[in-house]
C-alpha cells in the first residue's frame, strides 16, 4: 500500500485523476470503478477539466458504480445512479449506456446482485477503482462486520452512516435503510484502488486502514492485503497515523 499525503481536497483530486488519466491513456477502453460520496468529487472536477480543456476521451471507457440504495426511484436525485450521473458521467463523453450502477429498485435485488458481478467480469474486471472511505471505516457500503470475502450483496446501513449521508436528503428518515453494494471481495479484485480521503473526520478511518489490524470492523484495512492500492490522503486525515 502506498500512502501519499497532500497538501489539501483539491490535490488530492489532481493526484487521482492523474491516476485515471494515465491509465485511459494506455488503455482507452479502461473499466472504470466509481464511487458516490463528497471525497471523489474534486476527483470528478479533475477529470471534466482534463476531458474539456487537454482532450482527455472517455469514448471507449466503461464505468461500474459500487453501490446503489434501494428503494429510491432510478430517476431520484440522491439515488447513485443519478449522482454519477450528474458528478461524472454526464462531464465528460463517457457512452451513458456504458455507466452502470447497481439495480436498486429490482423486484429480484439477489438476482440484480448476480447479474451486477456478471456484467463486471463480463467487461474483463475494474482496472481502476476510485474508493471513498466511510468514518466507520466501510467502503462502498460494506459496513462494520462485511464479510471480507463478500460479492454484491444487500446490506442494511447503520445508524452512524445513516446519520452521516443525511446531509444529501431533507431529513434522516428520507435516507434509505438498505443499499446494494459490490462486495468487499469484488472490490478487492479491482487491479488498481485509489482511495481518497480528506479532513480530520476521517483519520480514525485512515488509521484504521493504513496502521490498524485488518479486520471486519475496519472494513477498508483489507486493503493492506491488495496488491496495488494507492491511498491519496490530505494532512488532516493523516493527522493519526
Ligand atoms: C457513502 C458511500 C461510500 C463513501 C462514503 C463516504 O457511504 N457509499 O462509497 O466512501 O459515503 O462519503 P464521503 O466521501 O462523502 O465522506
């Protein structure tokens, strides 16, 4: 595990994109893992900026989100369809047939769950996997307790991510109580994870995965057993290691 720590939100959005652009480069027809959440946006930004201003193309680029709510209308502005959308997809020339993201509103959600991994291995895997990190330490939804060798599943959230994510709805009780989300073992066989984390209200999470025992209650310490992961961190949410 590499771990670089910036100077603040917006290098750290370079540094990612930098990642991404890179790799798009050299493989134009790359599969790429988005994530919802406050941290990839200046991620996003970097990546609208390099696509408009230096070329950077998406034509050929796939994309697969990791994670859905369920229960929210597919057209609802806080569900993660709509927020790749409208963060991502819809800022650079990304094909909108090639950006999936879970089904959340699948009257079979197990059967949703399978036909999600199929079409991720069926586009050869995620090369690159942008990552967030909850303050409970969870990626994608994978919270307290995940099974570390978990596939796209549905999993209830727990009050304190509840809590957090309400700022994206009018109220607590409008934030769903269960998710769809790939599993902590689809995410780990993405080749390459760049996690991105900033402000000091992430640190325990950071500390927890880049120096804590690898554990179920710290989701993202797994992490230390994948082959190529990058962590892009600014200084207060290194500010514990
Ligand atoms: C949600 C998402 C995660 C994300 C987390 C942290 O729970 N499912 O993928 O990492 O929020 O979000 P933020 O970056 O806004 O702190």
């Amino acid at each position: 595990m590499e771990v670089v720590i910036l100077k603040d939100a917006r290098e750290v959005g370079r540094a990612a994109a930098g990642v991404f652009a890179a790799l798009l480069r050299r493989k134009p027809d790359a599969v790429l893992g988005l994530a919802t959440g406050s941290s990839p946006l200046p991620v996003y930004d970097e990546l609208a900026r390099l696509h408009v201003e230096e070329g950077l193309d998406f034509s050929q680029a796939s994309g697969f989100a990791l994670d859905e709510y369920v229960g929210l209308p597919a057209d609802h502005p806080e569900a993660y369809g709509s927020v790749i959308r409208r963060d991502f997809a819809s800022r650079v020339n990304i094909g909108p047939a090639s950006v999936h993201t879970p089904d959340g509103t699948a009257a079979d959600l197990e059967g949703a769950c399978a036909a999600y991994e199929e079409a991720i291995a069926a586009a050869g895997g995620v090369d690159l996997q942008i990552l967030g990190i909850g303050t409970d330490g969870h990626i994608g939804f994978n919270e307290p307790g995940s099974s570390l060798a978990s596939r796209t599943r549905i999993k209830t959230l727990t009050e304190q991510t509840r809590r957090d994510n309400a700022r994206f709805f009018s109220s607590i009780d409008e934030v769903p109580h269960h998710v769809v989300t790939q599993g902590v073992g689809t995410i780990m066989e993405a080749r390459h994870v760049v996690l991105v984390a900033t402000g000091a209200g992430k640190a325990d999470a950071i500390h927890g995965l880049v120096e804590g025992p690898v554990t179920a209650m710290c989701v993202g310490s797994v992490l230390q057993f994948h082959p190529h992961t990058t962590v892009l961190i600014d200084e207060a949410a290194a500010s514990s290691l």
